[in-house]
C-alpha cells in the first residue's frame, strides 16, 4: 500500500501561498468596501499571514526557514502581547527555550497586561519551563494562577501534566483524586489519569479509565492509540489488533496506530517501512516511526528511519535531531556530536541543542569539553539550575570531586533569595503569632545568606498551625510569599541532598549514601540518576533484593535505561544457583628451617551455591578432595614414615548474608576424612559478623579452626588452631584506608599465640586503572616455641611442630596495579578485571622478601566466570609458590 501524500500536499500548497502572499504585499493590502466578498472581520494581515507560515514550516521541521523570520518578527513588535504569546509558542518546535522564557518574562513583568494576557503568559512560561526541565519554576507559575484564581481548569491540567512528567506520579494521582475545579469525569482528566496509572504498572485501571472516554464519547485518536497500547501491555493482541485495523480502515496514515499494528504480527508487511524504494513514507512520517522505534528500544532501526527521513529531506530539523540522539544512544558520540554541531552552526544558541550536546560528550566521557559546554549554558541563564547540576554529576563522572563540590554549593544559594528579605521583615511585623514571627524571623536571616531551604518548612508548618488566626489579606500574602519561594527551596533542598549522597559515595560511605539518595528520591522522584545510584549502594552494600526492586521503579520511569536494564539482567542470573570447580595448588618450603615449611598441597571443589533474596543471603554446599605431600627436612634422617601423599576427602556447608544494611554475618563448616586411619580427621570451620560504624569504620568479629600444615610432623599430629580476630577496616578518605586485625591463636598441642596488624593505603590513581601503595606493619608472638626431639642424629619429632615467632616484628611495602577492564563498570556488571602486586618487605629475623601477586576475574559469558590467582614468595627463611583456579557456571 502506497501512503497518500495529500496531507504534505495540501501543508506544503498553503505555505506556498502565504509565501506568495509576503513576497506579493499586495495581495494583502486591504480591500475597498465592496471590492471583496470577504467579510471585513475576516481579513488578514501580513503579520498574521507571517506566523501561520513560521507554524506550518516549523510543524514541517523547516526551522531553517522558520527561525530567522520568527526572531526578527519578534524584535520588530516587543510590545505586542499577542504577538509574543505566538511567537514563543513557536520558537518551543525546536527547543530555543532560552529564547522563548526570554520574551515571556518582560511579557510579565510589564504593569500594563490585562489579566487574561498574564495568565496565558504564564500558563505559556511554565509550558517553556516545563520543557526545558526546570520543574520547580514550572511549578511556581501553575501554582501561582491557581492562587489566583482556584478554578483555573487549565492550569490545574498543566500542574498534573507537570507532576507527571516529572516523574512525580504518586502526588499526580494525589491531584487526580482530590476535589478539583475539574469534574472527575472530564475528558481530559480521565486522560491524564490513565496515564498516571500507566506509569504506575495498573494497565487494567488504566484500561478501565480509557473504556470511560468510548463511553462518552469522547475518545480521539490518541485515545485509540493509547487504548491499543494498554491492550498490548496486557497480552490482549486480539482486542488491540481490532481496534488498529479499524483506525487504520479511517485513516491509513495514522503512524501510531500503523506502527502498533505492524509490530503485533511483521510478518503481514512485505516491505520495510523506512527502507522501502520508493518510499512509502514522508519525512514526517519517516521521523515519526523512527522515534517509535527508539521509544521501543530498536535504536538502529530508528536510525535507519530517520537516516531515510534525510534522504527524502537533508534539511528536516527534527530527523537531524533524532539521529543525533540515536546514534548516542547506540555510542556513535563521534557522528551524534558531529550532527550536533552542525545543527548548532544552522541554529545557534539553540538551548536544547546545546543542552544535547553536552550530554552527549558526557556520555563520550570528554568531560572538559562537556564542561565547557555547561559553562556557556550557564553564563547564558545563570538562573538556570539544570545545566549547574548536570554538570556537577559530570564533575563527579570524571572523578572531579572538588568541582562537583563547588557546582553544588552553587545550587544552595541564590542572588534572588535577597530579593525576598525587605518583604518578609514586613510580613513578620504584621503577624502577632508566636510560631510564624519566629519561623519568618529564621526566614529572613536565611534569605540574607541567600538561602530558603531549609528555613521554608518550618514557615509553611506554622502557617498550617496559626494561619487561620491571621487575617485573610495576610494570610494570603504569606501563602504566596511560600509559593514564590517553593522554587528556590526545592532546588537548594535536592542539591543539598545530592551533593550530601554522591561524596558519601565519593568516599566510600555507602550505607549513610544509601540514606541520603532515599530521602534525594523522596523530594525528587523523577531523579533517574538519583534511583541509579541508590540502586548502587544497595547493590555494594549486598542489598540485591532492595537494589533490584529500585531498578525496577527506575525502569518503569524510563524502561529504556540500559545501564538498569542490564543490572536487572545481572541480579537475575545472579540469584539462580550456580556450580563451580575450584582447584588449588600450593608448596612452601623453608630453606634456612626455622619456619618449618616442608609441604605440597592440592585442593579439588566441586561447589554448589543456591542464592536467597536476590543473592542476599547465600547457601554453599561443596565435595572437596584434599592430596598433601609433605617434604623431607633437612636435617631428617629416615623418617619415612612422614613422606609419601596423603589424600582426604569431605564436605562443607555454609551461609553468608546480610541481615541489615549495618549487620552482615558468615559461617562455614568442613568435615575432612583422611583415607589413611593414621590420621585425625578434623571438623574446621569459620564464623564471622561485621558491624558497620555509620560507615566510619567495619568491625568484624571472627573466628577460624583451622589445620597447621606445615610439615609432616604437623601433618601426622593433627595439629588445629583455634583463631579469634577482631579486623578494623576504616574507610578514611576515598584515596587513604586503614586496617587493622587482631588474631588470639589457641592451638590444639596447648600453644597459644597473638598476631597484631596494620594495614595502610594509599591511592594514587583511581579507577578503573588504579595505582595503590600500601604500608604494612606487623608483630607476632607465640608463648612455645619448637622442641626438636632427637635419637642420635636423627630428628624423630617436633612439638609445635610450626612456625613460632617470639617477638617477631615486621614491615612490607605493597605497590598494587589493579585495571577493570568490564564494559559496564557498575556494580553487578560483567567483570573483566585483573590485579597485580609487588611486595617488599623485611623483619626482626634479617628475612628480607619479595612477593608477586596476581588476580584476574572474566565473565566471559552471561552465566560463566573464570577466575584464578597466584602468588609467589621469595626470602631466606620461607618460600612458597600458590594457584588458584576458579570456573562456575549459573543455571
């Protein structure tokens, strides 16, 4: 089926002929009596011949055409209100927001304007505002003309519009069900209902409030469309299969409703629509489909459409755009950004191109470019918030912590807030009630240091205490005073809250970041980065079911959000059970003997895990097979009996979880059995529980049984140790850490032992190719040492028959190169990173040591790690060498 073209025909036909009309004056000269049919009321000027072309080309994407005339319209009548009004409206097409808020606000200010000219000026700002994002201003506008005047229908629509596109549906069906000036079975507010119950996930209420418009009668296209969707969503493809094929029947051009209709069943259409020859689609048609297509996710599909859009077209303003943001989208920065600027060069000073384009090379992680272009933003409207915020999370992307600081602290005072002092002092002077003269006395000292929040709260609740004892001329006064300043409250609170949970996570401070970013959500709901972050903390902290439902309400926002998408994604296949094989290798030996160290060890595991809560809580269950060799000491003589491989198997149980976000808790149990009956079999085992300071600082209680196989001797005795540690991990700064461990060791033979421990480290380079120095120091004393029995010349056996240092005091120096090399680098990402370490160290023995370390992590497939581990140690008195290898698999 060929599209019919009359619609571009019959658009492109009447700009023709106001065209003729401006480039032939005139014929628009005004007529004489008599000399015309048309009635004198219904005569035209070339003004009004100007604007209705500026909105058909601007509707066509023809902004080159539009946007000059329209600016030089708009200098050339400043003081015509109506002319204005329309002008700005236009200017809205291509996103010159700066420019449109710049005409509206002299609009306002002027002392002339009639009131039903202010109210739609200011009906129109908050429209500008509410595009540009600023919501908070947005909303003082509406709630303003509500003040004004508590039966304003329109602007009622244009609060909950507000509140939803904000992403506030909560207090949007708050509006939606309270009194209001609109009747509960308007059209309109039916709408916006249903589409508040929409992005709540209640289709079938939704559904419902649809039904309600056929009902009356008063379903539109739209309304088919949107009814079609809920049908999807609710796996109803025959209803809304019907329904598209009879809109379709009405009116085939419908891309809506054709798009819909193609995607329940692809296989009824022969041809691609955007990339049929010859096209079926107009431009407008083309940049239509393709925007569904990205609004669906099929991001390189909608590049196609939009890419054939410009085909047709080179110069659709609104194709040039939408492939801008899709080739973002798919991380083609280099063509978005090149498609940005050249949109710039043909629009400049264009505030939502701008604003693009900063995004975009954030997202390229050019950061000082990105900066750059925050910085023009906000030199051009400094009272502008957004571009200051989103550049503060910049400076925090690029791990510019000063900078972000700075930027916030910005947001926390206002230049206007002083504006407000003179008349609050008056205010305070008038009231006579205790509760509120104090809060406006606060208000008032506040406003000086350029600041509302958080001195506005305790206004508004004496004013809800006393505000009925005032007198009604004061008390509204007071109310619009509170609405005039909800803005600036609005925007210091949530930078406040902001700044306060990204350096907590900044420093590492997780669990007191968690609290910040829940509370930053609760006054700015719409806040995706805020819920992406707050996901991130639960995620570190081990929260994964709280992490996965806060990926969820985020995804419901935006259910194209990759990075929560992805997440998602992980935590699913996390919580399935997994089985792994572990095996290990280890030697160590003691060439100068006074360490003992006479053994091989090899440990196979077949390891079950089965994950509760979303991989909170963990149940392990393993088989273990164990093969030990110990080696000859050198001054052994026969001794035979202690060589030769012994091997064991057994089994271990398990559970790890955390329990609050303050209280996580670990314990493990091992049962060894050694083929040989020579043997003691031994139970091992481990607990642990970790209390978390308020994020100053992890304090862990734990405890180990454990074998001390040093040697054969150890090995024929059995010989366990009972561990208790108290580990201290202090978090100091983002770039400086501090541990410390203290370890009571109770042997089996009657030994007792202490080991003292500090770790400190310093960051030199930061992720993801992080550069750490660490400073060690460590003393260690064990009450007996050795006793070497002897016949003749022979060593016949050891008591203690391990290392046993008296007074023993050491120091190590530790460079670690750790690089992640995942794709995504987010908590629950893929991980693809590896980890090295050179240490240096010596002690009270003369034992001067060097040691290699080496880690590498690869999720080389959605369900399948690889792991392994080595170390290698080299000194006088002990060396060792160890691998560990690790392969698992998730069901």
């Amino acid at each position: 089926m060929e599209f019919d073209q009359q619609r571009r025909g019959v658009a492109v036909a009447l700009g023709l002929i106001l065209l003729l009309a401006l480039v032939q004056p005139a014929a628009f000269v005004q007529p004489s009596l008599g000399s015309t049919i048309v009635p004198e009321a219904a005569w035209i000027d070339d003004r009004e011949a100007r604007l209705e072309l500026a909105r058909i080309l601007a509707a066509l994407g023809q902004v080159r055409e539009t946007r000059e005339q329209v600016i030089a319209m708009a200098a050339a009548e400043p003081h015509d209100p109506a002319h204005q009004l329309a002008l700005a409206n236009i200017m809205m097409t291509w996103g010159d927001f700066r420019r449109a808020e710049v005409i509206l606000r002299p609009l306002l200010a002027r002392d002339d304007l009639d009131g039903p000219t202010r109210r739609r000026a200011a009906l129109e700002l908050s429209r500008v505002l509410l595009a540009a994002q600023r919501y908070e201003e947005a909303e003082e506008e509406l709630l303003l003309a509500l003040h004004g005047d508590e039966r304003d229908r329109q602007a009622w629509h244009d609060l909950v519009a507000l509140r939803i596109a904000e992403q506030d549906v909560d207090n949007a069906l708050i509006l939606l069900e309270a009194p209001a000036p609109v009747p509960s079975d308007d059209p309109t507010r039916l709408r916006q209902q249903s589409r508040a119950l929409s992005a709540t996930g209640a289709y079938h209420a939704a559904l419902d409030l649809q039904t309600a418009l056929v009902e009356q009668g008063a379903e539109r296209r739209a309304d088919a469309v949107a009814r079609a969707r809920l049908l999807i969503r609710l796996e109803r493809q025959e209803e809304a299969d019907a329904l598209l094929a009879g809109l379709l029947a009405d009116d085939p051009d419908d891309i809506d409703a054709r798009y819909l209709w193609f995607h329940l069943d692809p296989q009824r259409e022969e041809d691609p629509w955007c990339e049929a020859q010859p096209p079926r689609l107009t431009p407008e048609q083309l940049v239509r489909w393709g925007e569904l297509d990205a609004q669906a996710g099929q991001h390189a599909a909608a590049i196609v459409c939009l890419e054939a859009a410009l085909e047709q077209d080179p110069e659709q303003f609104q194709a040039r755009l939408a492939l801008a943001e899709a080739t973002a989208t798919v991380r083609d920065y280099d063509r978005s950004i090149a498609l940005l600027d050249a949109l710039l060069e043909d629009f400049p000073e264009t505030s939502k191109l701008q604003f693009t384009r900063a995004r975009v090379l954030s997202w390229a992680e050019r950061y000082e470019d990105a900066q750059e272009a925050y910085a023009a933003l906000r030199e051009a409207l400094p009272e502008d918030p957004v571009p200051t915020r989103e550049a503060a999370r910049v400076a925090l992307w690029s791990k510019d912590a000063e900078t972000a600081t700075r930027l916030y602290r910005e947001l926390q005072v206002s230049e206007q807030a002083e504006r407000f002092q003179s008349e609050v002092e008056s205010l305070r002077m008038r009231t006579q009630r205790p509760a509120i003269d104090a809060a406006l006395s606060d208000l008032g000292e506040a406003l000086g240091d350029g600041r509302v929040y958080p001195m506005l709260g305790p206004l508004e609740e004496a004013l809800a205490e006393e505000g009925d004892a005032l007198l009604p001329e004061l008390r509204d006064q007071l109310a619009r005073l509170v609405i005039e300043l909800r803005p600036l409250d609005r925007i210091q609170e949530s930078a406040f809250l902001e700044e306060q949970a990204k350096l907590r996570a900044w420093h590492r401070r997780f669990r007191t970041a968690n609290t910040r970013f829940t509370e930053l959500i609760a006054v700015q709901p719409g806040n995706q980065e805020a819920r992406f972050d707050l996901a991130q903390m639960q995620c570190i902290i081990g929260l994964h079911d709280k992490s996965i439902d806060t990926y969820e309400s985020l995804l419901n926002i935006d259910p194209l959000h990759t990075r929560a998408s992805e997440a998602v994604e992980r935590i699913t296949i996390r919580s399935r059970p997994s089985l792994g094989l572990n095996l290990s290798a280890w030697s160590e030996e003691s060439p100068g003997g006074t360490r003992l160290a006479a053994i091989d060890r090899q440990h196979a595991e077949l390891a079950a895990e089965i994950p509760l809560k979303n991989g909170r809580y963990l149940v392990n269950v393993g088989q273990h097979l164990w093969q030990e060799r110990p080696k000859p000491l050198d001054d052994v003589r026969g001794g035979d009996q202690l060589l030769g491989t012994y091997e064991a198997q057994g089994q271990s149980l398990g559970f790890s979880g955390v329990l609050t976000s303050w209280l996580s808790a670990a314990a493990q149990i091992t049962y060894k059995d050694y083929r040989s009956s020579a043997l003691t079999d031994p139970t091992l085992g481990r607990a642990a529980i970790t209390v978390n300071l308020r994020d100053w600082a992890d304090l862990s209680l734990e405890y180990e049984r454990t074998e001390m196989l040093a040697n054969g001797f150890a090995l024929e005795q059995g010989i366990l140790a009972n561990l208790w540690r108290l580990r201290l991990s202090v978090p100091v700064r983002r770039w400086l850490d501090l541990g410390v461990l203290a370890e009571y060791q109770d042997y089996s033979d009657d030994n007792q032992g202490v080991a003292l421990r500090a770790d400190l480290g310093v960051v030199l380079k930061d992720h993801p190719r992080e550069l750490k120095v660490t400073l060690t120091g460590e003393y260690r004393d064990v009450r007996n040492q050795n006793i070497f029995e002897y016949e003749g010349a022979n060593l016949v056996n050891i008591q203690y028959p391990y290392w046993t240092p008296q007074d023993y005091v050491a120091g190590a120096l530790t460079l670690q190169w750790r690089h992640d090399l995942a794709e995504f680098l987010f908590c629950g990402a893929r991980q693809h990173v590896y980890l090295l370490k050179l240490g240096l160290g010596t002690d009270t023995e003369h034992n001067a040591g060097i040691r290699f370390e080496g880690e590498y992590r690869y999720d080389f497939a959605p369900r399948w790690s690889f792991t392994a581990q080595g170390m290698i140690q080299r000194s006088r008195e002990w060396d060792a060498e160890g691998l560990w290898l690790g392969l698992s698999y998730r069901f």
